[in-house]
C-alpha cells in the first residue's frame, strides 16, 4: 500500500501521552495513529449514514401523535 505524509499539531499532553504509551506497549506511533484513524473515520462514516437512514424512515411514528391525529375516512 503506498502511503503519504500527514502533517499535524496536537496538544503536548497528547503527544506525550500517546509517546510514553507507544514505548510502553512496544508500539509504533504510527500504527497507533492510523489504527485510531481508520477506527474513527469508519464511526463517523456509520453515524452519517444511521443519520440518512433515520432521516428516510417512515416506519416507526410516536404513539400518542397517532393517537391524536385526526381518523382519515374509509374508503
């Protein structure tokens, strides 16, 4: 897979954290980032489409808004 450089700032406290837990665990940062990544892309992917999906949905209406809306005639 070919792979590109990303260039970012991020809180000191982060990149501290983020250095002491990689040297820890035997990790490499980053793996740890792209892992993070991929991981919250694919979230923020899902929520927009559970968004879409909910936005679309007819199925599923409050009962006591069915309950007071006015009785259409049969036909």
């Amino acid at each position: 897979m070919r792979t590109m450089p990303l260039a970012t700032r991020l809180p000191e406290d982060l990149t501290r954290t983020l250095s002491r837990v990689c040297e820890t665990l035997g990790l490499r940062k980053n793996f740890v980032i792209e892992s993070a990544l991929r991981e919250k892309t694919e979230e923020l992917l899902d929520a927009s489409e559970l968004n879409l999906a909910v936005r679309n949905a007819t199925g599923f209406h409050d009962w006591q808004k069915v309950k007071a809306a006015p009785r259409r005639p049969r036909r």
